[in-house]
C-alpha cells in the first residue's frame, strides 16, 4: 500500500445514502483525483447510538461490509492474519474498542473501509475512553474546543474480559447485546439513569477521534507521501482537530462544509417550542451579519457542543463549503471563517439522458403504474424525493396542492403528488406522522388532485420503470426546504423538462442565479424554475426588521406568511406548465441545457480536487498554524 492516503468518516463507509457520499462517488471516479490520492479510506462507526442513546447492532455496517465487500481484519472474530494483528490490535487494547477493516467496491476502483465499534465506550451520555480527559484539555487549551462531556475511566477488568467472552461467541462487544440495551433503555425510563438532552453526534465525533487517528497513523503509507483528512460536518472535524494537534508532520486537514447543524437545529426547532421557521432565522442571519453580530451573541448555543465543534474548523488548512449559503452559515457561526480564504466548491448536477421519446415512454409506464396503483387516469405527475426531516418541509407540498387544487384546468385534471420518502412503519417519527395525517384529509376532499405518501422500502418488487423514469415523467419537481445546504435532489428532473419548485433557501439557488444570468435570464424568467422563498416574502410584507422582532414573532404569523408563498408557487406552476406538446418539447430544451451548465465533472477536476489536494508542504498552511 503506497501513495497519499485520503481519510473521510462519515456514516457513509459502506454504501451512499446521503449528499456526501454522492459527492465521494463523483469523487473517486474522477482520474485526476486517483491520481493526487491512490488510496481511500472511508471510516464509520460499526452502529450509531440510536434512542435513549442504546444500540442497535443489527444495523451494523460491519455486516454490510461482510455482504458487499471483503473483510481483511475484524476485532469481532477470534482469528486474523498476523499482520493485520500487528496492525489493529495495539490501538485495540489502547482505547477498547474493536476495528473492522477491509475493501468495497467504489467508482474508479477499490476503496478501503475502516470501521470502528465504540459500545464499550460510548454509552449513554458518557464516554469511557481513558485518553478523552486529556485530549478534550488539549482541545480546550490549544485549540478553543470547549466540550464538558461526562468522560469516565475505562471499563472494569471484569466487563472487558466478558467483552471478549461475547465477542467469541455472538462476534460483538458486550455494549451492543441486546440485552444489555434492553437493560440501559428500562433504567432511563424508569429514572434509575440520568439522560440529559445532549448531542449524541457530537459525544461519537470526539469519541472516535483519537482511536482513528491512532489506526490511520499505522496505515498510512511507509513512503512518507501522508494523508488528507477531510472533514465535511461535525462529525468528521474532531478527527481533524487531533491531526492538527499530533499529525501535522505527516497529515494534512480540509474542512468542506457539506451543511452547518447548528443553525440547522435552529431553523427546524427555533427557540423555546417556536417551532420550524427559515423565514425567522434567515432574517435574524442576514441581519446579525450586517450588523457584525455572531450566531453565539443572537441564540444561546454556546454551550451545545456540536456548536463548539463546528465553530473551529476555521483551524483546518484549509476550508470550503458547497455553497454560498453555507458559507454565510459559517461567517454567522464565528467571525473568524471571514479572516481567511473560504472557497465555495458547489455540488455537481447529475445527467439523466433524455429525449423527447424517451421521456413520454417513460411517462407511460409510470402513469400505467399509478393507474394500477391509485384507480385514475392521472394527467399531471408531480414528485417529491426525499428523506423524512422536519428540514425538508414536506408539509409544504400539501400547502402547493391545496391551492393547485383549486386553480387546475380540467384538462390537468386528476393530478397526482408522489412523495416518496423512507420510514420505520412500525415507528414513524412525529415529522412523518404530521405530514401523512395532513395527506389523508387533503385526500378526503377528492379535489381531484391526489397526493401518495410512498415509503420507498415497500414499494412493490418488479416495478417497470426505474427512479430515472420517474424523473422523466415528472411535470413538476417540489423541493421547499426550510434548509437546503445545496439541495440538487429536487433538480434531479430539470434536464428532463419537468418545472422544479426550489426553496430559496436553497445552496444551488445562487448557482442557478448566476448560471440564468450567463444566458441573459433572470431567475424568475427561467421557464422551468420556480423559487418558494419565504425568507424574502416574510421581509417584504414588513413583518419584523431587528433581530429581536424576528426572533420575537408568533409562530402564526410565520405560518400565515408561509401559506402566501405556498399561493404564489401555485400560480407560477400553473403559469408555466406547457400547454401542448411543443411547449413540452420546449421545456426540455431549457432544462437540459440549464442541467448541462452544472455537471460534476469540471466541478471536481477544476474546484474540488485543488481544493483537497496539498503539495508536500503547504507553506501557507504551516504559517497560517505557526500565526
């Protein structure tokens, strides 16, 4: 194993499931960038606590890798090659816990894959990791990372043996039996354990630091040509903070800011039960920024520790963000992301190919579906993709359709919304319980608009068509976030025609912006663009204009604002839909030509890879650290 090594931990190390791993995919099959980097590594943990801060390892990574790769070691299993041993086992016994390590499949060829089983150490609200006292003091002492986490001593000399008694027999540690969950999720409800409501996201971030440090450290390449970590949420950033700490002789940091979670939080919950609102914290930011005002000084977050750990990664050697509207985020978050280079690297567009043939075959075998499935001839397909998040704004969808339902021609008549997200049937969250009790009473009224909530998963096997097909046939394409760090899953159907309705808190608008004034367009002239900003109608109809007003408003004021917006977004769509076949044709055009002007691959050779790739020293970076 030789070559420059880059390190990214997310949750993604097996398989893509979010906009980050689709990044590292265009990523990884760019040539140019296999050439900076011959080697990745993708690091996970095993299983995320999940509920009362208790495991579920039947979710496990570990048997993903199993499945769909090659597993080279596994602290899980007794027997390994010595090698690997000499390897892992040293950082093993130094933190308690156990590493899996092997390769997968990835564009552009193998990648490898580390992951890592913290639940021995991470239970709960409190992390025993004997190194973490030290570490977070040198957190808080050099870098300004202030993190109070309960951190207790190691576990007792009779748990670990009985760990590795479990580990023997069933191939997980003794933190993630089931009974052993069972046990921690009883005391918690009956009060025996205290559960505070801290971020478990961030308490996993620290924890995972230095055992992955330490295991990226002795796998690195002996040729001495180091490593990048790249960092791109808090997740990632306390890995990065103890590179710059013990690694910067060999390792090398870039933190490219995928979204902000702290403002994030903010704009889903707001403050105090005010419940989710874009317009409130979008007007407070826009505000706090031209008045020099920080995130910290406006909201009380200087204690949430994903906060203290997002507001550093201006640390890092370097920085990015997928979007303007990112950056800004960062700016808001600590005056000090202004003081240096900030270099906005945007998300790429993917190409669905289409003609005009292909896309009313495509169309046919949908509606075909929808008519097996939902009893009607339907003549207007509308879609939403995406996952179940109180930031994605689902409900919104149904505020659009009932003023559709209203002003829809005959001739568009009946009209079908296919939301299609994912969901434990058995648990759905509150957000998705919201959102389908709305669905059902708009459904009730028969308006001739019909809206299905589809739960991907369950959908049957052997459809005929595939999620590019769906694309095809898409006439409208809604996504109205209330935050979008860049948000192209809504734009997905723009190459095939489809009108897309985006939020303008969206990261692509700016994008979408520039790129309609490159072609002598304005935003709102675009024939297949519509803009949902509540943000910008709040503030035109007057309705606070300091800080404190905005952070002061009712929640039904917010709302009532919000349903104006859901109104002028019907009439835009309405106005816009082809009224023949050679609009239709029409639409395509300007689709697909506005979709080519965003394609992944000049993005990663001419932004992302010089952003990423170092020389072998950066003498910028060594003064700016030495600064």
């Amino acid at each position: 194993m030789s070559g420059a090594l880059l390190v990214h931990l997310s949750y993604e190390a097996t398989r893509t499931l979010g906009g980050m791993g689709v990044v590292l995919e265009h990523l990884l099959g760019e040539p140019g960038y296999r050439e900076a980097f011959p080697r990745t590594l993708l690091v996970s943990p095993t299983v995320r606590p999940c509920g009362l801060g208790s495991y579920a390892p039947e979710e496990s990574l570990a048997r993903d890798l199993e499945a769909h790769g090659e597993v080279l070691y596994s602290g899980l299993r007794r027997h390994n090659p010595a090698r690997w041993e000499r390897v892992f086992q040293p950082v093993e016994a130094r933190h308690d816990v156990s590493f899996v390590y092997g390769r997968r499949d990835a564009p552009g060829g193998p990648v490898e894959v580390l992951l890592v089983d913290i639940t021995d150490v991470l239970r709960g609200y409190r992390v025993r990791l004997g190194t973490l006292p030290l570490f977070l003091q040198r957190l808080h002492t050099l870098l300004g990372v202030d993190l109070p986490f309960d951190s207790r001593g190691g576990r007792s000399a009779p748990w670990r043996a009985l760990s590795r008694v479990w580990r023997g027999v069933f191939g997980t540690r003794l933190g993630a039996a089931p009974w052993v969950n069972h046990l921690f999720r009883r005391a918690v409800h009956h009060g025996f354990v205290d559960a505070p409501p801290l971020d478990h996201d961030a308490m996993l971030a620290v924890t995972l630091a230095e055992p992955v440090f330490d295991a990226v450290a002795r796998l690195r390449s002996p040729d001495d040509s180091g490593a990048v970590l790249l960092a791109q949420e808090h997740l990632s950033l306390p890995l990065a903070y103890k590179a710059l700490l013990d690694g910067r002789d060999w390792c090398r940091t870039v933190y490219y800011a995928g979204e902000v979670r702290t403002p994030r939080v903010l704009v889903e919950y707001g403050e105090a039960g005010q419940g989710a609102s874009d317009a409130r914290f979008y007007n407070v930011q826009r505000l706090g920024l031209e008045q020099g005002r920080t995130l910290e000084e406006v909201y009380p977050v200087g204690t949430w520790p994903g906060f203290q750990i997002l507001r550093n990664g201006h640390r890092c050697d370097r920085v990015g963000a997928v979007s303007a509207s990112v950056a800004d985020e960062l700016r808001f978050l600590d005056t000090r992301y202004s003081n240096q280079p900030l270099t906005v690297v945007p998300h790429g567009h993917r190409a669905i190919a289409t003609d005009w043939d292909a896309k009313e075959a495509a169309r046919a075998r949908v509606l075909h579906h929808a008519r097996t499935r939902w009893g009607r001839d339907f003549r207007l397909l509308l879609t939403h993709i995406s996952r179940d998040e109180v930031c994605k704004g689902l409900w919104r969808d149904v505020d659009v359709c009932e003023r559709l339902a209203e002003r829809l021609p005959p001739e568009r008549r009946p009209a079908l919304l296919v939301m299609v997200s994912e969901w434990n049937e058995a648990e759905p969250s509150d957000n998705l319980r919201d959102v389908k009790a709305r669905v059902e009473a708009f459904n009730a009224r028969d308006t001739g608009l019909h809206i299905a909530l589809v739960n991907q998963p369950t959908w049957p096997a052997g459809l005929d068509f595939t999620r590019d097909d769906l694309h095809r046939a898409t006439d409208v394409s809604l996504g109205q976030s209330l935050y979008e760090s860049h948000g192209l899953a809504q734009l997905e159907p723009l190459g095939c025609g489809a009108i897309c309705v985006i939020s303008g808190a969206s990261g692509a608008r700016r994008t979408l912006q520039l790129l309609c004034a490159i072609a002598g367009l304005s935003e709102r002239a675009h024939p297949n663009l519509v803009v949902a900003d509540p943000v910008t109608d709040a503030r035109e109809a007057g309705l606070a204009n300091t800080v404190e007003g905005w952070k002061a408003l009712a929640p039904e004021v917010l709302r009532a604002q919000e349903l104006r917006t859901a109104e002028r977004v019907a009439e835009e769509v309405l106005r816009r839909l082809p009224r023949d076949a050679h609009e239709g044709r029409l639409l395509l055009e300007t689709g697909r030509a506005l979709a080519e002007r965003m394609a992944w691959e000049p993005l990663i050779r001419e932004q992302l890879i010089p952003l990423i790739r170092f020389p072998a020293r950066d003498a910028a970076a060594e003064l700016k650290w030495s600064a």
